[in-house]
C-alpha cells in the first residue's frame, strides 16, 4: 500500500474521527482506488474506516471485493461475516459463514474464530 492509501491508512490510525479527518480519509480512498481498484490494502483501509463510522453496509461492499481480490482468504471471509451481521443483513452473512466452513484454505489463524469473530482494529 503507497501513496494516498498509506495517507489514508495513517490518518485512521490517528485516533478519533472528526469530520474534517474523515472527508481526508475518504478522498485519499477514492484516489487510491482510481489508481488500483483492486488494491488489497486500500480496501481493507476502506473498510477499517466505513466500520469505524458504523456505516456497515459501505464496509460490506469493501470486504466484499477484498473477497474478490483473494476468494480463499479465509480470515477476511470471516470479518465479513462479521460486518454483515453488524449490518443486519443475516441471509448474506449465514452464506459467508456456510462458504467460510467449507474452505480448504485460507488463514489458518483465522479458521477457530469462524462462528466468534471480533472485529480487530489492526488486521
């Protein structure tokens, strides 16, 4: 992760969110994601940040294309289970949790807390 994203990144880490923070962080997103659609650490950035304002369902289209960047990653499979059941939105959690199950690979470290995930602020 370069540029605007490691910005981005840096200023979520800095503490609470004011709004004149949050819009920084929300541009330097969009400015990464127009570089890389696809960048892995950009859009767990995103979704680290839309779970911070609790504005779940934008964090869910985040951790879904995370999905799509690495289908077999087991542990971000299992955090987005978890931002869609904070979401309300249990149908599509229950398949995340049911594709989850019956993954042969992924992040070892993440396959015990499958039915107990916590967020995590440093993933």
């Amino acid at each position: 992760m370069v540029g605007k994203a490691a910005e981005a990144a840096d200023l979520l880490s800095q503490g609470p969110i004011t709004e004149a923070k949050a819009q920084r962080i929300r541009d330097d997103i969009q400015k990464a994601l127009d570089v890389n659609p696809r960048d892995a650490g950009t859009l767990l950035t995103a979704a680290a940040f839309y779970e911070q304002l609790k504005d779940y369902t934008t964090a869910a289209k985040f951790r879904s294309s995370m999905i799509e960047v690495r289908p077999l990653d087991g542990c971000w499979l299992c955090r987005s289970r978890h931002v869609l059941l904070l979401g309300g939105d249990f149908n599509k959690a229950e398949s995340a949790l049911n594709h989850t199950a019956g993954l042969k690979a992924g992040t070892p470290e993440c396959q015990p807390r499958i039915c107990t995930d916590t967020p995590r602020t440093n993933d």
